[in-house]
C-alpha cells in the first residue's frame, strides 16, 4: 500500500507540471522507482499509459490493459480520481470491462483503457486544423494491389468515379423521399466531369448526399470499406425495405482508389446534405496515410455533394485531359447511368458582326461571319437505356435506332428480342441479329467476341468473353446484358464462372433459337435466306460444339440436294418428301455442288427417286456425323459401303456368278483394296471406290490433307483401305467375267 502511495503522490506532482513535461512522464519508471511491483516488466507496464490532449487542451490519461494486484489497483484508482480517462470519442475504440478475481472468490470489474487510433497533428496554412490518420489496413501493400494487379485497364478509373457519384446521387434522392430540406441546398441530381490539361486535373463533381467527416474517414481510410453496401443493409434491415432502390452500384469499396491508377495525388472535397461543414481529403499514391481537414475557404464551398479531384501522373496527363478522351470513356463506360452526366467541353459558334468601311461612311457598312470559342457543359449520356423499358411501349424504329448507335451498324438488324427474366437470376436483356455477316466473318474459330455489352446496373463491364454468356458459333449476336447481382471479379471486369452465368447463357441461347425460328416462319422465304447466306456456317458449327442443342439447330439447316439443286431444303421438308418405306436420310459430300451431281454414288439412289443431301462446304460433314439422326431417321453417307437402299441382303446370283472375278481382281489389286464386290448403287459406271464404314470419306481425307499440319501416318490410319465396287451390268465388266471363265488356274494367279 505504501508503493501505491507514492506512486500515487508521483503521478499527481506530475500533473502539477507543464503538458511537455507531463507527456515524458513514464508510468512504469515511476513505479519502478517506488518499487512496485509490475507484471511483465517496466518495459511492458509503460505501454498500458500514454497521454494525449483532448480538444479543450486540457491533458488526459489513457490506460490500457488491467491490473490485478491491489498495489496496481490503487495507481488505476488514483489515475481516475486525477485523470478524466476518455471513452466517448469515436475516434477511440472502448474495449469491454473485464472481470478480476480477488482470493476471496469475489469478482470486481474494472474498465479496460481505450487506444487512439490517429497519429500525428499538422497545422495548414488556413489556419484550420489537418488532422493526419493512419488506414486501417495494410495499405501500402493493398493500394499496390489496387494499382498494378486489380484492374488490366487504366481507364477504368473515370467509371469507377462515376458509379459512386451515381450512388450518392441515388442515396439522396431515396432520402429526400423522407426529408424533402435534404434538396434545398441544390435541387439539381447530376454529375460533371472537368479536365484541366493546364493543371494536369481532372474532377468528378455530383451533387449527391455528401459525407461527413466520420463518413469521410471511415469510407475513404477504411479499404474495402463499402458505404453503398452499408446504406442498403441499412434499408433492408429497416420497416421500408421493400421499397428500396436497389439499383445502387458500389459493392467491393474498392472502386474509389482506382483513381491512383492515373493519379499521383486525389483531393476530396465533400458537404454533406445533413451538415453545415464541408471537410476535405487528401491522399497520395505511395503513402499510407492520409489528411482530413476542415474547408474554410468560401471560394472553395459546395452547395452539397463531393468534388474529387485527380492530380495525374505525368505519363497520364496528356490522355486523360483530352476533353475528347473523357467524352468517349463516358460514352463506353457510364452512357445509360440513370443520372446526366455533364463535362466541360469547348464549342465554337459562329455570329455576324458589323464592320466599318475604309471612308467610315455609313452606306459602307458590311457584315462579316465571326468564329468565336467558348467552354460550356455538354450532357454527355443522351441515350437512355432502351432494355429498362417495357417492350410492349417501344417501337420497332426505336429499336433499330438503338442498334445503329450502339453497335455503329448502317443496317437495320433481322430480328430483335426483348425480354426479361425474373425468379431465381433476374437480369434484361436486348439481342439482335445483325443485317449481314461482318468482313472476315470466316474467322469464325475466334474465342473472343465483342458482341455482347455486359452492364451491371446499368453500368459498362465487358464486351469480351470467352463463351461465358453466349457459345462461340453464336458469336455473332448482338446486344446487351444488365444484371444487379451477377458474379464478378472485384474490379468488375472478370465474370467468373457460377450456376447463375450458367443459367443465364441457356436463358440467352433460347432467346437467341428463338428469334432465329422466328425469321424461318416469316412469310417473306428471303429474310430466312439472308440470314442463312450471312450465318449458316454458324449454325453448323453448333452442331459440333453444342450437343445439348441439336433439337434446337437440326430444324434450322438448310442443305442443296438432288432435287433442290437451284434453292435449299430444310430437313423437314426432306422428311416430308421421303419415299415410302425409306428408312433413313441419305448424304454426300463434296467439295461442290457440281462434281456432286455426277458422283457414281447417285446413280442408283437417283434411279429409285431417293434425295440426297449435297454437303459442299468444308463444315456439312463433320457437322452432319455429329447430329446422328432427325425425327428418327439415321443420316448414311452414300459414299460408304453397305448401303442400304431398303432392299432385301441376300446374295443374289449374279453375286454368286461374278464371285470368281471379285477374287481375280482382288488377287490383282492386292492390298491396294480391301475386297471387291458387286455393287448396288450403280447404273452407268463400270465401277468405283467405296469407304470402309468406319473409314474417312473421300471428301474428309481431302479436308485432311489440306491442312497445313496435317499428320501422315494419322491420315493413313484414319483414311483406311478402301473398297471397290464393280458394276455387273456394264459391259466392261461383263468382258472381264467372260475373259476370267477362260483363263487357267495357273493364268488366273499371275
């Protein structure tokens, strides 16, 4: 007890001194001096005190950790009775109170001390005070993240900017429902953006809510602070959470620091709508630490709202102070955010003036044309997103307008289709089929496409992708995506892969069947006709990249056939035209339509009235061996053997009667055949080769061995040995039957 005392005695004698002389002012060295006792060291005991001065001057205590010996008690006690020990301050952090047990069994609560999370104090030249804080995270190493590895586009930034300008504005207009004074100060929701090529700035100026001075401290110097998501919580958890706007964009709270990609230094001015005071922010690129003071100069006061302030890089300077620049990075990015979007553009006018004649006479008056430049604000978002409305409102010029000026087409497209889709993903959606094929449409094996706008909540993310929304044989698509709630990446640029992006590409792809089923009923045949001319090929290709839509694709090939030589047929229309009693769909293919009309392999088919597809470009085949069959019937390429015309297989006498110069050949021929035979499908050739069933046609090893990389020894393997079929009935055959009866054995084996 005694220890206690005069530790007690110390502490209040150093009260009595001056506030520098009472910050050296050690805890542990005086009770170290006294002799008492302490746990774990002097070393350890002086950081449970520090001191700090509160806002009237006057000094204080804080104390950190507990103590449990009485002699350490009675310090805590006397440094209460001496010290007012600060809790209430937001800017500490309270820690609970602990209990502590005495030997007797009884327990007493003391209250653990309370740390200050700022550091130092600097004064500015407006005589205001700048308060400098510490980021609560490992920032250096985080920003460094933010700046080199999150985001692969620099430009990002500016949509970044302008999507949280967009939610304070959204924040203000739901709050203003409840309190209409929110408004007074500015009644005007808009977003202005201003380049400064002289100052190397570019500001984001919105009149939204604003923030305070804790909201600005703890929204910038929290990383991955997200107020957008704290605000909607917030109105969920609330009675009015049904009639929340949920079309706020922020999520991550990463999107502000984005502005360091270009910036070396970002100024943030903010009013908020429920305060008279406007602080401002300052942070740079490669620190971590920033500076919140109060705004004092009149000049410099916003109605409401948040300016925020670029000081760029040099290497950025001159790409992101062109007023053009700007103009297109909010016409790609942020052109259907729900607010207008203003930047300062130059604009050249053009006016009459009087001008005084050599005399100075009156009657020599004369009028001359005057160019005259001049800033002004230009609205840089005119076109509204034409998806959000209901497409029973919009007409079908509105729609191709849309198209035109999104996707910089001149045609209008072939088809459009609007819709939404409710339930467990949610999402609209505005498709089209272009009006032709693009130059260079052969390039169809691309992974990449640049149909397809992906907005999330209206605001730009990507226009590549790599088959995640649409396959790549549908890549010629176009159109736009918005969703609230898909799954990105947090720079908002990677769709990442889950069951709601699958959901949402099998929502697309029967949207797209759809429109394309819709032209091949139109009464007009040509509009089916163009569309099978431009994107044929990729229909085709689906048939080999996508299985689980062959119902879907089969209905829509068209294909030239033995008797549609001048215009194509659908496979329904050649099931409707089968014969009676044929069993399956008959194909060749070839490398054109002529030399597939005088293919031997015809003759018989022709001669029984059968059709047959003629597959004559590179695709048809591969694509038609991996559709199987339609409406039941087997697709069989006459080019192979054991061909079934629907006949009877039983060998017949002329079989038998020609077997012996099946064999001779044969024995002449050696490996250079498989076997030979008698062929059914003949009628004026004396003979021809056949394919192995299971071998390459003689169109697929032509494809082969045109490839540049192609394989040999894959290309002997795959192409098989083939088989020659002999016609019976044609008269060169029939002299080498008879010339065979009248050879010797010993003849017949050379």
């Amino acid at each position: 007890m005694t220890a206690g005392r005069a530790l007690a005695r110390r502490l209040q004698s150093a009260v009595k001194q001056p506030t520098s002389s009472l910050t050296r002012v050690k805890v542990a060295a005086a009770a170290a001096a006294s002799g008492t006792p302490t746990i774990g060291g002097a070393s350890q005991v002086s950081e449970k005190f520090s001191d700090h001065d509160d806002d009237s001057g006057s000094s204080r205590i804080i104390v950190h950790g507990h103590s449990k010996s009485q002699t350490q008690r009675m310090v805590v006690s006397t440094l209460h009775a001496i010290f007012p020990v600060y809790c209430g301050n937001s800017a500490f952090q309270s820690f609970p109170a602990v209990s502590i047990g005495s030997q007797h069994g009884r327990r007493l609560s003391y209250l653990r001390g309370v740390r200050y999370e700022s550091t130092a104090v600097e004064k500015t030249t407006n005589e205001t005070t700048a308060e400098r804080f510490e980021y609560q995270a490992e920032v250096s190493r985080l920003l460094d993240l933010i700046v080199h590895s999150l985001y692969s586009n620099k430009e990002v930034f500016l949509r970044e900017l302008v999507s949280n300008a967009s939610d304070a504005l959204d924040k203000l207009r739901f709050l203003s429902v409840t309190d209409p004074n929110l408004m007074a100060a500015n009644p005007n929701l808009d977003i202005r953006i201003m380049a400064d090529p002289v100052r190397g700035t570019i500001t984001i100026l919105d009149s939204g809510v604003g923030m305070t001075r804790d909201e600005l401290i703890e929204s910038l110097g929290t990383i991955a602070q997200s107020g957008t998501a704290k605000f909607l919580k917030a109105i969920k958890d609330s009675k009015d959470g049904n009639a929340a706007d949920n079309n706020l964009i922020g999520q991550f709270g990463v999107g502000f620091y984005s502005a360091f990609l270009v910036a070396e230094k970002v100024t943030v001015a903010t009013k908020s709508a429920k305060h008279d005071k406007q602080y401002v922010w300052e942070g740079e690129a490669d620190t971590s630490s920033y500076v919140v003071r109060e705004e004092t100069d009149p000049e410099k006061l916003l109605p409401r709202g948040t300016s925020v302030t670029l000081h760029l890089k040099d290497d950025t300077k001159h790409e992101y102070t062109d007023v053009v620049r700007i103009q297109n990075l909010v016409k790609n990015y942020s052109q259907f955010i729900s607010f207008p979007i203003y930047t300062w553009q130059e604009k050249t006018t053009t006016k009459e003036v009087e001008e005084t004649g050599a005399e100075g006479d009156a009657e020599s008056l004369k009028k001359k044309s005057v160019t005259e430049k001049c800033w002004d604000w230009e609205l840089a978002n005119e076109t509204k997103p034409l998806w959000m409305r209901n497409p029973k409102e919009v007409l079908k010029e509105e729609y191709d307008t849309f198209y035109k000026n999104t996707f910089k087409e001149y045609l209008e497209p072939l088809a459009h289709s609007h819709f939404s889709t409710e339930g467990e993903i949610e999402f609209k959606s505005l498709l089209y089929i272009p009006g032709m094929a693009p130059i260079g449409s052969d390039e169809m094996m691309g992974l990449k496409t640049k149909n397809i706008r992906l907005y999330v909540k209206r605001v730009f993310i990507s226009d590549e992708f790599d088959g995640e929304l649409l396959p790549r044989y549908l890549g010629f698509i176009k159109g736009v995506v918005d969703s609230n709630d898909l799954p990105l990446n947090v720079s908002r640029e990677i769709l990442q892969e889950s069951r709601v992006v699958r959901m949402m590409k099998k929502r697309l792809v029967r949207k797209t069947f759809d429109m394309i089923d819709e032209i091949a009923k139109r009464e007009n045949p040509e509009d089916y006709k163009k569309f099978w001319k431009s994107f044929g090929r990729h229909i085709k290709l689906g048939c080999v990249d996508d299985s689980s839509n062959h119902k879907r694709i089969l209905p829509l090939l068209r294909f030239y056939s033995s008797k549609h030589e001048d215009e194509m047929t659908s496979l329904s229309e050649y099931i409707k035209n089968m014969k009676e009693g044929q069993k399956n769909i008959f194909y060749l293919a070839s490398n054109s339509l002529r030399s597939a009309k005088s293919a031997p392999f015809l003759e018989a088919l022709v001669r029984r009235d059968y059709e047959v597809l003629f597959l004559i470009e590179p695709i048809d085949e591969i694509a038609i061996q991996n559709l199987k069959s339609f409406n039941d019937k087997k697709f069989v390429d006459v080019s192979k053997e054991d061909l079934d015309l629907g006949e009877k297989d039983e060998k017949t006498q002329v079989e038998e009667e020609y077997s012996s110069l099946c064999d001779w050949m044969k024995q002449r021929l050696g490996d250079k055949v498989e076997k030979v035979q008698i062929s059914k499908r003949m009628s004026s050739s004396p003979c021809m080769l056949v394919a192995g069933k299971h071998g390459w046609s003689p169109n697929m090893e032509r494809l082969m061995k045109a490839q540049t990389l192609g394989d040999e020894s894959i290309l002997s393997y795959a192409r098989g040995c083939r088989i020659m079929e002999i016609n019976p009935n044609h008269p060169i055959i029939q002299h080498l039957h008879v010339y065979v009866q009248y050879l010797t054995p010993s003849e017949n084996l050379v």
